[in-house]
C-alpha cells in the first residue's frame, strides 16, 4: 500500500508540472455552483426525474435528481441542490451543491486529474481515496481507488484563516 501512495502522489506531482494553473469555481456539463440557476439547469437538462422541496435554516431550498434516462450520458445519477446563502442574501433558485454518480469507466483516477489538475488535499476516509479541490471539488474513489464513485462539485471553498495571534 505505501508503494502504490508513493506512486500516486508521484503521478499526482508530475501531471501538476503538465497541468495549468487552478481556475475559479469548478464546474461540470454547465453548471456552476453558486451561479447557475434552476432555470439554467432546466434549460440545459430538462424536467428532473424527481424534485423535492423542503427548509433548511428557516430557508425554503430544493433538490432535482436526473438518474435513468433522463441522467446526461455517462452518468447513473445527477443530484442538483439549490438554494444558497451569500452575502447579498438568500438565492433560492441558485445551485449550491452538484453531485453526479458516473457509470463505470467514466471518471477513472487519471482522467480526474487530467480534468481538473492536481488535488490540493489526498485524504483516504474509511480506507477510500478522497481528492479534494479548493475551487469547490471533492472526488470520491471506489474501493480499488481507481474510478470516482462521486463526484460534489461546491461553490470555492476559502483557505483557512491564519491563526489568531496570542493575546496579551
């Protein structure tokens, strides 16, 4: 196992030589977290297969599911949840989180890599590789870790903020 990490963030280190530097916001088939609209998504994919509506915080929010063949190609299932909070207030209708759950073959660990560039955080929960993307990415492997199982695409998320200084 520590062969094949070595090996990983070797070839993880090598594409980041190959690749461009990081854009803004991730995003997939169109859709942008925190500025693409249902409308949009509507436009683009069609009625969902399933819509759900519910609150959170106080805030009225929805979820669309897209999975059969309605789903966009390559993909068993899209999830798209809308309603986001900004500092210009709420916008119900904007999406805040994308998950797709791709067929086989589709997003193997190379081609994640290829697509968005080098991860900046590796983390392995529950003995999965995790990739983890500051401009709002998250990629889940399978158990062999060579496929993603899901992919959440979010709006950017911030660096941390420096640590305090000491009081005195």
């Amino acid at each position: 196992m520590a062969g094949r990490r070595r090996a990983l963030l070797a070839a993880v280190a090598m594409a980041g030589l190959l690749l461009a530097g990081p854009g803004a916001a991730e995003e997939w088939g169109a859709i942008e977290p925190g500025l693409t609209t249902a409308e949009q998504v509507r436009a683009r994919y069609g009625a969902p297969s399933k819509e759900t509506r519910g609150k959170a915080d106080g805030y009225d929010i929805m979820q669309w599911v897209y999975e059969g063949a309605q789903a966009p190609g390559g993909i068993q299932k899209m999830t798209v949840d809308y309603g986001l909070l900004t500092p210009q207030g709420f916008k119900p209708t904007v999406v805040r989180v994308l998950r797709l759950e791709p067929k086989a073959k589709v997003f193997g660990r190379n081609t994640v890599i290829q697509a968005w560039g080098v991860p900046d955080g590796i983390t392995q929960q529950n003995e999965l590789d995790t990739f983890f993307y500051k401009t709002g990415l998250l990629v889940n492997f399978d158990k062999e870790g060579d496929e993603a199982a899901l992919l959440t695409f979010t709006p950017p998320q911030p660096d941390a903020p420096p640590p305090a200084a000491p009081k005195r």
